[in-house]
C-alpha cells in the first residue's frame, strides 16, 4: 500500500490516503466546511461551490480536488470564506427558506444547516420565483421546482448510482430544472419509484408525500394558512435576520422528535438485503408511516427500489389478520386465541396418535425471521418427531445450493456485492436483475457505465440488463447446460485454464475433462440457437477477465436440470480461477428476503441448523441432548414431497406459515386438491391469503415492523431488524405463536425475546457460532461462517475450499432434454417471473396503491411476430392452456420477448377483480415436473398453445398504464455534466472577482 501523505489543514498537519479528495480529508479532520452537494456516496458533483478553499492562493473546489502531499489548505481565510458565502448566497437565491413551516424540518436538511454553519443573517440575492408548477405526477413523492437548489445530487444518484438515467438539468434553459425524460411530466416518464433522488436531495424540493403535511406541527394547517405563515417569516427576516427564525425552527424540529420515531429495520422483499430508518408516527387510532430513510446500510446504502422505499402501506391495511379464525363448514368465524390454540394442538396430537409423527408436516416462512424457522423445525423435530420440514427455498435456490455443495463445499453466494462491483466481468444468467434484485443491480450498472466493466447477459427475454449487456445470448429455453459446458470444455481444450489454480485446488479435473467430450461448440450451438462464434467470443472474455461473477437465478434453477446448470456453473469458475479472490466467485441470487436464513437455520428435511445432516449420529446427538428428546434419524419430506404424500394418504396434517403454497408451487390446480384433502391444515399470515381458503385454523402473525429479529441475506449477511409498531389487533409475531403451540403439545420453552432464540442457536451451530445481538447492533452486520470470537467471512475460501482435504471437486454432468417441450398442439413456450412493481404473487404489494396504479394486473408478453401471425393486440384478451390448466389474461405486445416464446409474471393477486380463484396465476399453468436433484419445479419449462379471444374487456394501451416506466424515455449522460454549468454567461467561479463579498446585509436597526 502507498504511503500516507500529509497536507497543512489550517496550519496544522493532517494525513491524508493516496488518491483521497481533499473533502474527505478536511471532513475526517473535524474541520468544519460547508457542503451542500458533496455526498460521500454521491462523490464530487461540484455544482455548489460552498466547500471552496484556498490552496497556495488559489481557490478551488476540496470536493474536485485530491489532496496531495504538502498541500497548504485554509477552509477559513477571508478569500475562501468569501466564496462560499457568495455561492451560498446564490443557492439561497434559488431557495424560498421557510424552515419554521417546512415539512423536510427535521434537522437533516442541509441547506438549513448550512445556513445555521455560515450564520447566514441575510440573503443579498433575493429569492425569485420559477415559473413552473409543483409536480405532483408520481403516486410517492413530489418535485417543487421553486424550492430546488440545482445541486445536481437527484441527478448524480440517477444517472450513476440507480443508473435509471431518467433525471437531467436543463442547464441552457432560461431558468433550469431538473428534468424527468427531458421534460416529461415525472408520473409518465422512465423514472422506476426508487427514491434515490428523494432521499439524497438536501432540501425540501424533492420530498415523499407521506411527509408532506404530516411531519411537523404546522405543516397541516391549509395551504392559505400555511402560505400566510411563509409570508410571516419571509416578512420579518430583514428585521431579524435569518438566525432566529432558525432558533424557531429547531425548537420546532426538536418537538418533531417527540412524535418522529425513527427505527431501523431491513427489507421485507428480495434477498438483497437492504436495511434503512423507518420514520413513523402514531396517535391514539392511527398510525402513519412517513418515509424510508436509507444511509448506512451495509449492502444498499442511499439505494433502494420501489418496494423498499414506498410499499409498505400493507403493514397498516385494512384486510389485515387480526383474530383467530377458525372453519364451520364453508365459512370462518372469530375466535380467541386460547380456542385457536387449543384445537391446534389437540388436532395434532390425535393425528400424531393415530397415524404417527411422519403424518404431519410443517413449511417455514422465507419471509420471516431466523429465529421463527429454527422455532418451527424445532417443533416439528423436537415436539411432533417429525423431519417433514421445509420452506420455500425449495421453489428457487435449492438447485444452486446443491451445485456449490457438489463443487466447492458452501451452499451460499462465495463474496460480497462489493466483490461484484469489482469483477472485471459479469455474467448474468437467467435472471432479470434489474427488476427482481434492484439495488444489486445497480451495482453492476454502475461498474460497468463508469468502471469498464464487460457484461454478458444470457435469458429468454430482452430485458434491462440485456440491452445494456455487451454481449447478450438467447439460448432456446432449458439449454444453458449446453452451452456453459460448450465454453468449459472449450477453454480447457484451447490452453486457457488458468492450470496452476487447478493443480492447487481442484480435484478430479481428468474425469471432468473426459465427461465434456460431448460437449463441442457445434453441439451446444446446433442446440440452444447461439453461434459457435458467439460461444467462442464469450469463452475469450471469460477466460482473459480481471475476474468474472456470474450470477444467476430462477431462469437456471426452475428447470429439470437446475441443480446440473448450477454445477455447470461452478465448474466454468473453477475452470477459470475464479473463486478464492476478491472480485470472483458464484452468486445465486436469492429471491426472499429471508429465503437464505429459512435454509441457514434448518428449516428442511434434511438438515439442521448450519447444514448439518440429520442422519450424521453424532449432530443428531448433540441436538438430542440440547432440545432433551429423542430425534428422528431419516430425511423427511420436502414440500413437492408433500403434495405427494397428501394425494396417496400418508400425509394428514400440514401447518404453513408466512407461505402462499396454493399459488406458488408448481402445478396449483394439482397442489390446490391437495390441501383440500387434508384432515387439519393450519395456515398462519398477516392476510387471508389465497392457501388460507384450504385451513381450517387460521392465525394472525405479524409482519417484520412489528417483531425484532435477524435476516439473512443473499450475500450471507445477518442482520438485525427492530421493532417499528406493536402488533395490529390481535395479531402476533410468528415466534410467540410457534411457541404457544409447541408448550400446548407438551414443550416447555421459554423465550422472551428473539435474542434468547439465537443464544440457543449459536453454539449448535458452527456456521454461526459468533453470532450474537450484541455484534448485530444497529447497522452492524456479521457474514457466515462466524467463528465463535465474532469474526466472519465476507469472501468464501480465501484459504481452503469447505472439503476435507480442503480443495474444490469438479463435478461430471450429462445432458437431458427440458421436460414439457412444444409441440403441434402446445406450440408456444411460456417464461414467467418477476416484474419491478411487484413481489410474487403481491399480497403485500398490491395493498401499496401507488404500486397498483403503476401495475394493476398482471398480463402476457407478446413478441411482435407472434402478434402479426395471430392478428393479437396489446390489450387483447387471451386464454393460455397448458396440459393442466388454463388461465385467461390481456396481451402485451412487446420486444422484450422473441418467437413463439411467451412471459407471464408471477403476480396474480388482483384486488380489483371480484374473481377470488385468482385464475390469472401463473402456476395454474405449470407442470409437476421438477428438478431431478432437490424436486425444485421446472417453472420455466411450459408449453401452452393460446386462443385470442373476443374483445371482452380493455383495449390499448392495456394492462399497463402510460404511467409505467417502461413506457419511459431514459436520457442518459455522464451525471451532472457541471461544465455545462459552468459555460451558463451568468456564471462565474465564486471568490474570482472584486465584487464578491461577505454576505452579511446589515439591518435597519444595526
């Protein structure tokens, strides 16, 4: 590493790191300066000139500056001084300040501070008005050109952080904006809801509409009202100054406080992992979430999506579980808990009387917390005696877990987003990143728009991340097997193995080598449609990388081959090098929130705790001796298992929680006449869900902001999330209940908080030996493994791979043809997946009204050939039938799609329809073929044939409103473009002439 250098900061000598911008240096020092629009996450914007300083009797900006060794810099001399008072003083031109009456006064708003840094008492160039309106458009958050700075942070966080590209400055107009699509009203442009704009602007110009007139005390009153107030401060500032109408002001903002509650807490949607303040207020009858405030956290920072940000309005629905239920007949009627309870638990002793333990079953939620999984496969094992546990993992990352355990030992992604953002390439297969993992995504669209990163893209459908993609395949559905082994074999034959790596660390290369035989470029090319040439440029960029990543998800593993593609998979890495350093590696990216630490935390038949096998005597006798019971020795069912087992009449008796079984599985009209055949099912969830129609008990839990616990995430991190709100109702987190059900059996647990759980799973669990509440603190985080002393493993196999001879294997795979293929009668393939606005089926995002104004219903992608050869258009009404169902939805033409190749997203809970069979699911249509490993379901290998059918509903534009985003035109630019400024003739540099002075009007009584 270079050595540190030093610079003179006032006189005084201050270190600073090669390459460091002069502003971090001058912030770390404690130095006070002023800065508007330097984020340190953002990075230089240079729009604001307030952190000018001055540098061997120069003036320049200390956030475009990098500090060098011998620098003299003064933050304070009465040059510097004078140009940021000037540049401040432009701002506040720009700027109608009325913190007093301001939603955004919270004491985070920066120009407020600023002016409370400065002592600003006047203004010398007076506020005028812009002559555009407030835009209201977006169904979240509002853009108050008036109040806007110009400080460029909204566009630098959209250009280069979200890589959304939608925001500009109009820098040559007249009087500049910000801009949506060059011009476009906000609600019908490109923009995608994901906040980054609302939560980096450092004023009240951008804001969420949840705070507007519900933040401060008299933010509320009527708009006359309250503009009379403006005019009262604005009025009496030239007497008094700006100095107390700020001491108002905080006095104000520390009131907010009283009734502000801010709590940390991690998202409750994919397995990025993002974690931000939730800001609340409740009253006696009401309670309100404000807004989401991301800044710290680990894996997202400023970043999140539309979800994240803006779709928690389901915590606070009206449709919400509140009491027991309990079934007579075809209805449900109220009941208490102690009722509930009981008959719970006296259903499952005479059911486990009767037909024995293995005549019942449990599913855990990927959705919940770790410590409600390790309490409901504790009580199927320890109290019921029974290994038929499982969880959703099942349904999507079973297939790559089992491909990293057959090859380098650990069933978990082997780095750190970080290590994604570094790799030198990309490789993206069967995964809509964009839209299924967003923030993740940013990332990678970021490293690749400004650090040169290459990406190559492999799906179905031309998606975001495809048409950014240097390279983008479209391989015939279910062939990614082929080809990746194509280029393997490929690399291996040409000399480009990286061969040192392989002779140090992986075993069983020359029986590999010989199962790639068949494997030639002309064979997979002849097979999944790429070209030998494509295959070959691909296998180049791969082998001469700076590091490759590759990523994948539901398109690898919701096939029959997914556990074999994920192996292929880690073969190519292996082959490569690619694994053991920063910046490699394999990342299956997990699609719950908490569908890693469903898995961590032994919610499957086969394993406890941390992977640990049930049939090993000596794990299963450490359990024993901790939980004080005898346990069962064999495997249990897994949940495809189950369905099974429910038909042939071994199963009796099903308890799900936290899981929309009915819809998600694989198959649903088969699954559905499952779980009507049960004797006693019992669903627990914070909604009457689709699979809650099956129960006969049925009770209310609650959702992540009103429980404390831990999230895993993809990336192997544990995280804590804190308690926003108290139970709705009746309702209580899924723990307590587990719990009550367990003692009711016999059980005598007694925990009183989640951390006693973890207390409890820790030291039977190597994998998380050191994990503690105390080392989750706040935004701290720990990746597993965590050895007992708390230290963790950010990056996998810096020294040995999980295997006792501490090398990788590779693993021999053969190939097998898709399962459902086209054919004369079923003559189209259909895809299905996730779409931006929605999470699975929406239960809880349908319940977020901006978020179904966006997308009300889901739909069919259409290619435009296929639409032309059957006279279809968008808006259309079609029935889709399968082999085991059939389901009637409208079209949407596209180019995101190709051929005879369909896309159907997963979400089905349309809350304006009146139709409560919810016969747009997707999963009415798909197949109970699975994965011939872990029984994962081969969604994505369906054949349907479609009938356009009369013109019963909607017409153009369809099931979108032009309010969607895709309907957008991005404007994309290298972020601010500042120089475009700076060529503005009423621009000039601050401090540079004569004429620029203190900004410190004196008063009439001075």
């Amino acid at each position: 590493m270079p050595s540190p250098s030093t610079i003179l900061l006032n006189g005084k000598s201050q270190s600073v790191t090669p390459g460091e911008l002069l502003i971090e240096a001058i912030n770390r020092s404690g130095t006070a300066l002023p800065q508007v629009c330097y984020h340190s996450q953002l990075g230089p914007i240079q729009t604001c000139d307030t952190c000018i300083v001055e540098i061997d009797g120069k003036l320049v900006r200390a956030c475009g500056t990098t500090a060098a060794e011998g620098m003299k810099v003064a933050t304070e001399s009465a040059r510097a001084d004078a140009a940021q008072r000037e540049a401040f003083d432009r701002i506040l031109g720009n700027h109608l300040l009325y913190c007093t009456v301001c939603d955004n006064n919270n004491g985070n708003c920066t120009v407020h501070n600023t002016t409370a840094q400065l002592k600003v008492e006047h203004q010398s160039i007076p506020f005028r008005n812009k002559p555009y309106e407030k835009d209201m458009s977006n169904p979240f958050y509002r853009y108050d050109p008036d109040q806007c700075i110009l400080c460029g942070r909204c566009v630098e966080a959209c250009q280069n952080v979200q890589v959304n590209e939608t925001l500009t400055i109009g820098w040559e107009m007249e009087h500049p904006r910000v801009l949506w699509d060059g011009g476009a009203p906000i609600g019908e442009s490109s923009c995608v809801s994901c906040g980054h704009c609302v939560t980096v602007c450092p004023c009240n110009a951008l804001m969420e509409k949840p705070m507007l007139a519900k933040a401060g005390y008299f933010t509320g009153l009527p708009a006359p009202a309250l503009e009379h107030m403006i005019d009262v401060v604005k009025g009496i500032e030239p007497e008094v100054g700006y100095g107390a109408i700020l001491q108002l002001s905080e006095i104000e903002s520390r009131m907010r406080e009283s009734h502000i509650k801010k709590t940390k807490t991690v998202c409750t949607y994919c397995g990025v992992g993002c974690s931000f303040d939730i800001w609340t207020e409740e009253s006696a009858n009401a309670r309100h979430i404000l807004k989401v405030e991301p800044a710290h956290g680990a894996a997202n920072g400023i970043s999140t999506c539309i979800k994240g940000k803006f779709g928690w309005e389901y915590v606070n629905s009206g449709d919400r579980l509140t009491k027991p239920l309990i079934r007579e007949g075809d209805r449900f009627r109220e009941a208490t808990w102690d009722e509930a309870l009981t008959l719970v638990a006296s259903k499952f002793s005479e059911i486990k009387a009767a037909h024995g333990p293995d005549a019942l079953a449990f599913i855990s939620s990927s959705k919940c917390t770790n410590e409600e999984s390790y309490l409901m496969q504790k009580l199927a094992r320890a109290v019921i005696g029974t290994n038929n546990m499982d969880n959703c993992s099942r349904y999507c990352q079973a297939p790559a877990t089992t491909g990293l355990f057959r090859t380098v030992g650990y069933g978990g992604d082997s780095g750190s987003i970080s290590d994604i953002e570094q790799a030198g390439l990309v490789l993206i297969i069967g995964s809509n990143t964009a839209e299924s993992h967003p923030v993740l995504a940013t990332r990678v669209k970021r490293s690749h728009k400004l650090k040169g990163q290459k990406l190559i893209v492999a799906d179905l459908r031309e998606h975001e991340m495809a048409r950014r993609a240097d390279v983008f395949l479209h391989p015939r559905p279910g062939t990614d097997l082929l080809w990746l082994s194509a280029i393997t074999r490929y690399i291996l034959d040409s000399g480009l193995a990286k061969t040192e790596f392989l002779k140090q660390w992986v075993n069983g290369i020359d029986a590999y080598w010989k199962s790639l035989e068949p494997f030639t470029l002309e064979f997979a090319s002849e097979r999944s449609g790429i070209p030998v040439e494509t295959l070959t440029q691909v296998a180049h960029m791969i082998a001469e990388a700076d590091g490759v990543c590759i990523l994948w998800a539901m398109g690898v593993t919701q096939h029959s081959m997914g556990s074999d593609t994920s192996t292929a998979i880690s073969n190519l890495l292996l082959a490569t090098g690619n694994y053991m350093r920063p910046g490699t590696g394999a990342y299956p990216l997990r699609g719950h929130n908490n569908v890693q630490g469903a898995s961590d935390h032994g919610a499957m038949p086969n394993y406890y705790t941390g992977y640990q096998k049930v049939e090993d005597e000596e794990v299963r006798v450490k359990f024993e001796k901790a939980w004080g019971v005898k346990l069962p020795p064999k495997p249990g069912l897994d949940n495809h298992q189950m369905i099974d087992a429910i038909h042939e009449g071994k199963l009796k008796s099903l308890y799900i929680f936290g899981e929309e079984m009915s819809l998600v599985d694989s198959n649903a009209n088969h699954v559905a006449s499952a779980l009507a055949k049960l004797d006693f099912m019992v669903t627990q969830d914070i909604f009457f869900s689709d699979t809650c129609r099956y129960a006969d008990v049925i009770l209310p839990a609650s959702p992540s902001l009103e429980k404390d616990g831990t999230f895993t995430s993809t990336e192997r991190r544990i995280q804590r999330l804190y308690q926003v709100f108290e139970p709705l109702g009746d309702s209580r987190p899924d723990w307590k209940i587990i719990q009550e059900i367990a003692n009711r059996l016999g059980a005598n647990w007694n925990y009183s908080h989640p951390s006693e759980i973890y207390d409890e799973i820790a030291p039977l669990t190597p994998l998380m030996a050191g994990v503690t509440y105390e080392r989750l603190e706040g935004y701290k985080t720990l990746q597993w493994p965590v050895a007992a002393d708390g230290s963790d493993q950010p990056l996998l196999y810096t020294k040995e791979f999980k295997f006792p001879d501490g090398k990788a294997k590779f693993y021999p795979l053969e190939w097998n043809e898709p399962t459902d293929q086209p054919n004369d009668e079923y003559d189209l393939h259909l895809n299905n997946g996730r779409l931006l606005e929605h999470f699975h089926e929406g239960n809880m995002t349908y319940r977020t009204k901006g978020i179904r104004e966006k997308t009300p219903c889901t739909f069919v992608e259409v290619s435009p050939a296929l639409a032309v050869e059957r006279s279809i258009e968008t808006g259309a009404w079609v029935e889709l039938i399968s082999r085991y169902g059939k389901v009637r939805v409208q079209a949407l033409i596209t180019d995101r799609v190709h051929g005879k190749e369909l896309y159907m997203p997963m979400n089905s809970m349309n809350l304006a329809s009146s139709d409560a069979s919810n016969d747009e699911a997707v999963n009415r249509l798909t197949s109970s073929h699975t994965d011939t490993v872990t029984h994962t379901p081969a969604y994505k290998e369906t054949s349907v044939q479609m009938r356009v059918l009369p013109q019963v509903g909607a017409t153009p534009p369809g099931p979108l409103p032009k309010t969607n985003s895709r309907f957008g035109h991005p404007t994309p630019q290298a972020g601010v473009e500042v120089e475009r400024k700076w060529k503005r003739a009423d621009y000039r540099i601050p401090g540079g002439e004569p004429v620029d002075q203190l900004v410190q009007i004196k008063t009439r009584t001075e």
